[in-house]
C-alpha cells in the first residue's frame, strides 16, 4: 500500500484534524483535573438534551458538556477525512441513518426488567445500549460501504482512516460506559474505563499525527531520502512510544484513582531516603511513574536528539527528523519541571492540566518523528 495523490486542501483538513483531537485531550484533561466529570450523569445526551439549559453557566457542567460537543466533532471530522481519502460520500450519509436505525430498534427490544437489575433508571441504560448498537452499527455501515465501492489498491491513508474512524467510536463507548457504571454501579468499576478512556485518547492522537504526516507535502519530500541508520532511528521511535505509554498507563491509574500525592515529596521517597520505607503496587507505580520511566524517557530522547542531529549533518531531509528530536528534547525537559511542580505544587490545577497538555504535545511529536523515520530507506 503507497500513497496516492490527494486534493490539496486534505492535507490542511488533516492539520485541523489534529489540532481538533489535541483540543479534545486538553478539555479532557481539565475535566478530570477539576472533577467534573460527572457533571451530567446520563449518555449520550446530557441531561437528556443536546444543549442542557444553563450549561454555559455552571463550570462543571460547561466543561464536560463541551468536552462531549468537541468529541462529537473529531468524530464527525473523522467522517469527512474519511470519505475524502476514500472518494466516497455515500457512506457519510448511510453509516448514520444506519446506525439511527439500528439504535431505535434496540431501545424498542431492549427489555426493561433486564436492565433495571443494572439501575434504577431502566430508561438511561435502554438509551445507552441503544447508543452503544447504533455507533457500532454506524461505523460498521461506514466501513462496510467504503471498503465495498472502493475500485483499486487500497492506500495507506485509507486503512489509517478506517482505523481511525473505529478507535474513536470505541473511545466514546468507553467515555460513556465510564460515565454510566460509575453514576449506577460505583465508581471503582469504573476506574478501569477511565484508564483505557486516556490510553485509547493518546493512542489515537498517534494514528491521526500518522496520517497527517503521510498528507502533509513534507511526505513526498522525503520520499528520496536514504540513511544506513535508517532501522535505529525507526527502532529507537518505537521504544520511545513504548516507554511514553507505559508512562501514561501509570499516570492515568495514578489520577483517576485519585493518588497522585501518594509520595509527596520529590526527589527524595520520605526524609533522608530516596526509596519508600513501606512498599505496596500502588506506591510501586507512583515510584515507577515519577522517577524510573521519566529517567530512562528523558535519557532516551537526549540519546535520539543528539544522534539524529549527528547524522543529519548535509541532508536537508534528515534534519527535519533532527528538528523533531530538539523538539522531543526539549518538550520532555518541560514535562520533567512540570512533573516536579505538579508535586512541589501539590497538584495545583494550571500545572497540572499544563503537564497534560505537554504530555499531549510530547505524544504527537514522538508519533511525528515515528513516521518521518519510518519514510526513510536503508542503504
């Protein structure tokens, strides 16, 4: 699968696509960090509407509700990216209509006494499984139509578009399964939702970072590009999404769970030590979180900046990778401070939804840098 000439305007669409999915993690981030999740206990709508009275208002509620309006835009932005890669427009129209259908029909057969063993409120469960069948039905439709009247090879940029197009209805199921279990079962269940929610969150930030980078222009001009290190630069991208997302996995545990001050003090674990006197998995995955993995990141990436640069000396097309490096270097020293206030701080809200955002920022370029290496070709 080789790229294929676009319109010029998708690779712009793509940029806004990212800046848009960035906006979606940031507003995610600042509803956590002030808890408001749980401003509206009902999905997919809010308070049973699509624009609750008041929400402007009230600043819990303004949070999360415009959390759940940006998701549904990366969603329908999904959509359009989508057909534009696949010169198709049909399957924007049936993959919805489709998925309305579907989710009525399963409102109507949904038994009540079923669900009412769940929660009390038999109506809110019946319209969240509603909800689940009409957008897996919706991108199932979508996918099937795109994949069914496509005439040809198909591209990298369409797989990755189909890709994208199911990771972010998973990622709304999961949002509002997590809002659900936690409001009607409790809210330990839902912790591991929570988890998965921020993972999957980043994870998609990679894939559409990918995709841009195979639209943007820059593309084509690394196509002739060549280094014998080609394999390591490509090796080393691949650790270093590795190392981010156990890091990610250990700080979202941390702050859903609501421990993040489980150590308190940094450098030192407790007065005159470095390590915690008592040790249990919790205290294992603070430790690990805020001093093991950002040592061996941070090392990881001086090691990238300094030995992509090295080889970019000449090559015009290798030093936009080393300007990715310095980029990567220079975010995960910002990361590092922001870690050490966020404990100094003691959680303060501004640098704690800063270390979110750069945390964010530091994921697209690793995904950045992943993709333009992976274009090279080893000689």
């Amino acid at each position: 699968m080789t790229a294929a000439p676009q319109q010029p305007w998708i690779s712009p669409l793509a940029k806004c696509y990212v800046a848009l999915t960035f906006a979606l993690i940031l507003v995610g981030g600042m509803v956590t960090t002030s808890g408001a999740g749980m401003a509206f206990e009902t999905w997919p709508l809010s308070d049973g509407s699509v624009n609750p009275p008041g929400w402007t208002q009230h600043m819990l509620k303004a949070l999360e509700h415009s959390h759940r309006l940006i998701a549904t835009l990366t969603a329908i932005m999904t959509a359009v990216l989508g057909c534009a890669l696949w010169k198709n427009w049909i399957a924007l129209a049936v993959g919805p209509i489709t998925g309305v259908v579907a989710g009525i029909v399963a409102w109507k057969l949904c038994p009540p006494d079923a669900v009412s063993v769940i929660a009390g409120d038999p109506k809110k469960i019946a319209g969240a499984i509603a909800s689940v069948v009409g957008m897996t039905v919706n991108v199932l439709t979508f996918s099937s139509v795109l994949l069914a009247r496509h005439k040809g090879p198909r591209t990298t940029e369409q797989i990755l578009a189909l890709a994208a197009a199911w990771l972010v209805s998973l990622q709304a199921i999961l949002g509002g399964l997590r809002v659900l279990i936690e409001a009607h079962v409790s809210p330990e269940s839902a912790i591991i939702f929570r988890v998965f929610h921020a993972i999957t969150a980043q994870a998609f930030l990679v894939l559409v970072v990918f995709l841009a980078a195979r639209l943007s222009p820059v593309w084509s001009e690394l196509a002739d590009a060549s280094h014998k290190k080609a394999g390591k630069f490509r090796r080393m991208a691949i650790a270093l999404l590795g190392l981010y997302f156990a890091q990610l996995a250990c700080a979202a545990y941390l702050r859903h769970k609501g421990i993040g001050m489980l150590i308190p003090s940094w450098p030192a674990a407790q007065p005159g030590s470095l390590l915690p006197v008592a040790w249990s998995h919790e205290i294992a995955i603070h430790f690990i979180h805020t001093r093991i993995l950002p040592i061996l990141i941070a090392g990881h990436v001086i090691g990238m900046a300094i030995g992509t640069a090295k080889r970019a000396a000449g090559s015009p097309q290798l030093a936009r990778l080393a300007h990715v490096g310095w980029a990567l270097l220079a975010l995960v020293l910002v990361q590092f401070t922001l870690g050490v206030l966020v404990i100094w701080k003691v959680r303060q809200a501004h640098i704690t939804n800063t270390h979110v955002v750069v945390g964010a920022a530091f994921c697209a370029t690793a995904a950045l840098y992943f993709a333009r290496a992976g274009r090279l070709r080893a000689v």
